[in-house]
C-alpha cells in the first residue's frame, strides 16, 4: 500500500492546461477521487487516509491541471510504469473561475474514459466556526468580513458540486479516526477487509522483532534442519512445507490462530487500524517459520484479505551474498 503526496500548487507556477488538446487514451483501470468540500470539514485528514489505501495524492492542485497530470501518469514514461493507477487529487474551489475550471475538466475526463470519483466533506456551520476558532486562522474566502460569510459563501459555491459528488461525509459529529473508518467502509468496503496483513518469517536466533502486533513461535514443530535432505532447503520449497504442515500440531495450530487473527482484524478495523504485521518465528528462521507464514497468508487470503508475506532471515541471506 505505498501512497505518496505532493502539492499541486508547486507545479501550478507557470503550467496552463490546454483542454482542447488531443490526449492519448488513458491507461486501463485507471482511476481519478477528487477530494472536495468545506474548507475545515477535514480534507487534509481524508487525504491522508486515501493516500494510506494506496492512491498517490496530489493536494491543492488547481482544477485545470488535472487533465495534464492524468496524461503524464497514463502515458509510458509516467507514474503508470510503476504501477501507480489511482490518483487522489484536493480540490479546493475557492472562486467561480475554479468551480468552472473544474466543470470542464469533469467532462473532458469523462470523454477520455477515465473512471473518476467526487468525494465531498460537509459540516454544520456551527461545527466549522468552532474549528476555525480553536485553530485560530480565518477561512479562505472571509476576506476581513466575519467567518460566518465565508463560510455561507463557500457553501454557495459548493451546493451544485455537492450534488454531484458519489460520496459525501457529513463530518460534524466524527473524530479522526471515525472519519478514517468512514473512509475505509466507502472505499474499500467494512470489516477485516479494510486491513491490510504483512506477515514474515524470522529466527529468534537473530532477535526478536520490534514492529509487530502478533508474534508466533513455531518452534514446538520438528525442525527439517535434522533432516538431511531438507536441510540446504527453505520452507518455500514443497518437500520443507509437506514436512512442517503434516507435523504433528500444525494444522490445529494454524486453525486456532487462524481464528485468533480473524478476531482481531475485525476489532481492529472498527478502531480505525488498517495495517496489520504478523511474526511467526522459529531457530533459525529458514524451515519451519517461513512454511508456516506461508500457510497462515494462503488460509487468510481464502477470506479475502490482503496479505504480504516475507522472510526477514532469507531476505539477509541473499543479501550477504
């Protein structure tokens, strides 16, 4: 899930968007969320959420600009080489001339075919007034004028993109993190879906790990290190995890903490946690540890989840060599 963020307005000085220009078809499952709404309603905090599921962000990015930049990513020398098929873009209209750029800019996007989103975030606006208080900076379109009427200025504004939006969050009562929650449910779904699983293997012969939320030993199960033809193997060769699984206790093992994870990841979506590491470790972190990681992702992936799986001992093997 490797997110990045970049602000619009460094590459706004001196760009200009040509929207009559002919622009190559856009790459296959290519995506556009545009991040819009009250000033104070809590864009900065949804950007920051999308950006952890996965989309590359771009905050305060003029409207206009963001059919060049849908270009640039889509074409061959673009982000879209490495993979990168979702771009988040925070929009803020501030004036006509932005919300009419914008306008333009959805339908040229709908003509290329790209697949794009309108997220928008609402608040009371007495709920707004009592963020700007507390942060103690004026709204943008105040202009010396009280904070009430550029707050009832900017909703003016808003009310016809409101009403096109596909999402809109009404932020008023939410924290942070039920905000994130809310997020995830619209984005990705709700439930253990939303969290993302590492698990890795290791060898408690070279340390214990420091950045886990689970850590198994696995050192109960017989070693293939004994045996001599799966000695010079890793529990990522078939003859090593036919051994390790049909040991006595490892498949009930794996059911039980296959139980145990399902729990937790359910709790742990509704508190707003989507990432997830899991340790399983034996001696030496070759056999036993990766085969039964192996294993453990295989039965959670059945359930749909995400899951990453490495070897932090053959990963520092390889590497020394």
């Amino acid at each position: 899930m490797d997110g990045a963020k970049t602000n619009g307005a460094d590459t706004a000085n001196g760009a200009d968007a040509h929207m009559n220009d002919s622009l190559p078809e856009p790459a296959d499952g290519f995506e556009v969320l545009l991040i819009t709404g009250m000033s104070g309603a809590g864009r900065s905090h949804a950007a920051d959420s999308v950006e952890d599921m996965g989309w590359y962000v771009v905050d305060n990015l003029p409207p206009k600009l963001l059919v060049p930049l849908v270009d640039m990513m889509t074409q061959g020398g673009g982000r879209s080489g490495n993979g990168v098929h979702k771009l988040a873009a925070v929009i803020d209209v501030r004036s006509r001339e932005y919300f009419d750029d914008l306008s333009a800019v959805l339908s040229h996007l709908d003509d290329l075919g790209v697949k794009t989103r309108i997220l928008f975030l609402d608040a009371s606006n007495d709920v707004l007034i009592k963020r700007y208080e507390s942060v103690r900076r004026p709204h943008p379109l105040q202009r010396g004028n009280r904070l009430i009427d550029g707050i009832k200025e900017e909703r003016a504004l808003l009310m016809n993109l409101k009403e096109r939006a596909d999402m809109v969050i009404d932020t008023s009562a939410l924290s942070i993190h039920q905000l994130s929650t809310k997020l995830y449910e619209a984005m990705l779904g709700s439930g253990p879906k939303t969290v993302a699983v590492h698990i890795f293997s290791f060898g408690f012969k070279y340390g214990i790990p420091l950045d886990a939320d689970f850590v198994a030993d696995v050192r109960f199960l017989p070693n293939p290190f004994w045996v001599p033809s799966l000695r010079e193997l890793t529990g990522q060769d078939k003859p090593v995890a036919d051994y390790v699984l049909s040991s006595k206790g490892a498949a009930e093992f794996l059911n039980a903490y296959e139980r145990a994870i399902l729990v937790a990841l359910e709790g742990y979506a509704q508190e707003d946690k989507h990432f997830v590491t899991i340790a399983i470790g034996c001696t030496g972190g070759q056999h036993r540890s990766v085969a039964m990681s192996e294993a453990l992702a295989s039965r959670l992936r059945a359930h749909g989840l995400e899951v990453s799986v490495s070897a932090r001992e053959l990963q520092r093997r390889r590497n020394e060599r």
